[in-house]
C-alpha cells in the first residue's frame, strides 16, 4: 500500500490524487515542490500546477450588503401587513427579516466567495423560527420565547464569534460582524433579566385584592373600607394603583375605596384592546359589576386619569354621584392625533414597546409590562381627550377641581376652569406650592387630595352644595 502524501514533503514526480480515508485531495506540483493540501471544508480548491489557489468573490461585500438586506428586510416586513399589528407579531416581523439577513451571508458566501460562512445558517434558523412562532401564535408564544430564547441566543453568540475568528479571514471583515453579534448577546442578556426580575417581583410583591376577568383579560381591583358611596380612584398616565397608595389608606376611614390596575398594568393581565378611554371605562365598569362593587360611586382620576373618569362619567351617568379631578387632563388639551397613518404608527409604537422586553424599563425602575402599557396608553392619548369631551354636563352633581400651584400658566389654568364649569356645584382650588406629583405623593398634598374626596362624600351623602 502507497505511503499518503503529506503536506510539506518533496517529491521528483507530478501527480494529482485523492486519499478517501482521509478525504483529503492531494496535488503534487513539479520536482522540488511542495504537495499542497485541499480540505473540502475549507471550500478552497487549488489552481493549475504550480500556481497558488484562485480567490472567489469579495466577503466584505457580501457581509456588509447581507447585513444591510436582514435591516431591510425586518423594516419592509414591519410596514407591510405582514401578520397583524400586535406587538408580539410586529417582534416577529423583525426577527424574520433579520434572520433573512443570515441566511444570505450563508448562502452567498457558499456559492460566491472562498471562505464559505456556513454557521450564518444557524442564527437564521434561530432567529427566523422564533419570528414565524411570534407571528402565528402571538403572546402565548412571547411567554415561552422570554425563557427560551435569551440563554438559547447568548449561547449561539458566542458560538458565532469563536466560528468568524476560525472561518472569516480579515480583520476588517470580521468586524463589522463582531458589534452584531454583541447586539445579540447584549439583547439576549437584557431579555433575561427582565423575565427573570419580573418573576422575582411576582414573589417579593403579593397581589392585594383580586383579579376579575372583564372580557379577555384579568383586573386586579383592591377594595378597603365600609360605607356609601364607594370611592374608586384612578392612577394617571403610565400610573398604577400602588401609585395611590396614600390616598387610598385615608380615604377608607371615612368610606370605601376601591383602586384597580388598568390593563397591563401593576398586577392587571395586559389586553389585545386599544387603551383608549371608551375602553378603559368600559373595562372599569364591568369590573366593578362583577367584583360586586355597587354604585353610586364618587370617582377621583389623577392627571391622565381625570379623561377616564370624565369618559365613564359621560357613559354611566346615573351611576356616578360625584367626581374629583386631580390636576386632570383637560379634555380640551392639545394631543397628536395619529389618525392620518394609524396603521403605520401603531406598528411603530408595537416595536418601541417590544424593546421593553429587554430590560430597558429597568433602568428607571418600570417593567417592561409597565413600560409597554404606558407607550400604549400615550399613543392613543389623542382618542382619550376627545373622549372625555363627550362629558359636556355634570349637571348639580359634586365636582372638586384641584390644580396644583406649580407647573401651571395661564392656559391651563384656563382649562382647569372650563372642567369646574361642569358642573353647577363645583369647587375650584388651586394648591400653592403643591407640584402635579405631590398631589398623591407627598404629605401637604395628599391631605389636601383626600380632604376633598371627603367634602365630595358629604355633599353627595347629605344633599348640600360644595364650599370652599
């Protein structure tokens, strides 16, 4: 049996042969020469005799136009009405057209160039599945995909870098892969943190109350206290019902009080249904018929929570007694309207949703359900105040208008003005000193918001007008 040629050695003859044991082909050139090697996975061939192995194609470009197409791609699927307009399907989106992207550099660099970059192929599969399983199956996919997928995609990052440093030659091409790869790991570290903190807060935080189904998601609705009417208050924009933590322990010695967490929010099941203030009232209302919460009830919104109550108010007229608004939203304020590219946008506000999910909210101290929710509700802020206009008579009822002394000109002390006329039994007090937050936050405010849920229970308990 012919000794194997081996790489390195000399020889007097010219011969090109092929060792099937070791799947090797041999090239031996000329007299003097030494035998070059061709490994099939290296997917370099030699040249003619004597002549050094012909380089294919330029990588460079094939990885730069690969990562430009994957961005393209992920930014054409979120325009077009690729799956709907969720945000679990909108992430999916994303994913397939960055996973469109790997595949190209896969598949280019294996019929184009002479460094094939075969591992391409497995963030694709990665990366474009759990796209496909956000699109067709949405949240329930979510849930699985938040433990699954950032160990899964930290593991192949690193996998990744350690095949470019073996398969990629250049120093320049390999890095304009090495910063996305990072992005992935960084990303994937972010998304398990999240998922892993709010698993943590579930447990450090037992839920107070109880959750009540109100039509394809659970509320949590907390109700403290003994008497008539029933105080319900109602957090402000991208609020929570801890936020009214001191309002509420104050209130209930006087009266019951109940405080909820809207959709997505605090303990709350997050919805499929725009947050607009129609449907925050509506969910309102059928939690507190079916928590078994009868009226009349005094409702009292801070901030963007003044526009739902003004909205319930208008569309459960006979079951509101009275009403304190804490430095509310005027329904005459100016807000976007989105309207001329509704499909668009809410794709757009799907996506900076989605990015919660990576732990961003974390550094100011929300979650990314919290953080979610309160891009949700600003982007239809502008439904919300053309809602709570719909309440253009309070008639007699008791109405307290409390603005804080801080922040406020001349225009929006006009309009809080606008919301006392209401009603024929209003009060308007403006609290020197006090800020929009201090107002449910601090000391000062918080007994100046509680004295007047108080004088609005007695007025409706004893029949007589507010005074100051």
């Amino acid at each position: 049996m012919r000794e194997p040629y081996r790489e390195g050695t000399l020889t007097n003859t010219s011969l090109y042969s092929r060792d099937a044991t070791l799947g090797t082909e041999i090239v031996v050139l000329t007299e003097s020469t030494l035998i070059a090697t061709f490994n099939p996975e290296d997917g370099r061939r030699p040249g003619p005799m004597g002549t050094a192995p012909v380089r294919r194609g330029r990588i460079g470009l094939i990885v730069a136009g690969s990562l430009a197409a994957g961005l393209l791609a992920a930014v054409l699927l979120v325009v077009a009405r690729f799956g709907p307009g969720t945000e679990s399907a909108v992430t999916g989106s994303v994913l397939c057209g960055f996973a469109l992207g790997w595949a190209m550099l896969g598949v280019l660099s294996v019929r184009f160039t002479d460094q094939p970059q075969r591992w391409a192929f497995a963030p694709a599969l990665l990366i474009g599945l759990s796209g496909l399983l956000l699109v067709m199956f949405g949240s329930p996919a979510q849930l699985v995909l938040n433990w699954v997928w950032p160990p899964a995609m930290l593991a192949l990052a690193i996998w990744m870098i350690v095949r470019v440093h073996q398969r990629l030659r250049g120093w320049r091409t390999r890095w304009l892969l090495y910063p996305v790869i990072a992005m992935l790991a960084l990303a994937s570290i972010g998304g398990g943190y999240e998922t892993i903190g709010e698993a943590a807060d579930s447990q450090s935080h037992p839920m107070p109350g109880q959750l009540i189904d109100v039509g394809g998601h659970r509320l949590h609705l907390h109700c403290t206290g003994s008497g008539s009417p029933t105080v319900v208050l109602e957090a402000g924009g991208g609020g929570k019902s801890s936020d009214l933590g001191r309002i509420a322990p104050a209130v209930e010695r006087d009266t019951r009080v109940c405080v909820y967490d809207r959709a997505g929010r605090g303990w709350s099941e997050s919805a499929q249904t725009a947050p607009h203030g129609i449907q925050i009232a509506t969910d309102l209302h059928t939690l507190l018929q079916r928590g078994h919460v009868p009226g009349p009830y005094v409702l009292a919104g801070h901030s963007f929570g003044g526009l739902y109550v003004q909205t319930f108010a208008a569309r459960y007229p006979s079951e509101v007694a009275g009403m304190v608004l804490i430095d509310s939203t005027a329904p005459s304020a100016a807000a976007p309207d989105y309207a001329a590219h509704p499909y668009l946008l809410n794709r757009v506000f799907a996506l900076v949703s989605a990015s919660a999910q990576l732990g961003l909210g974390r550094l100011y101290g929300a979650t990314a359900r919290d953080l979610r929710s309160t891009i949700d509700e600003y982007a239809d802020a502008g439904d919300s105040v053309k809602q709570a206009a719909s309440l253009t008579d309070f008639g007699n009822k008791p109405l307290f208008v409390l603005t804080a002394g801080s922040g406020h000109d001349a225009a929006s002390s006009k309009t809080q003005n606008e919301m006392a006329a209401l009603s024929t039994n209003s009060v308007h007090r403006v609290v020197e000193g006090a800020s929009h937050q201090a107002l449910i936050a601090e000391r000062d405010g918080v007994a100046a918001t509680t004295q007047a849920i108080f004088d609005v229970v007695s007025c409706v308990r004893s029949s007589r007008p507010l005074v100051m």
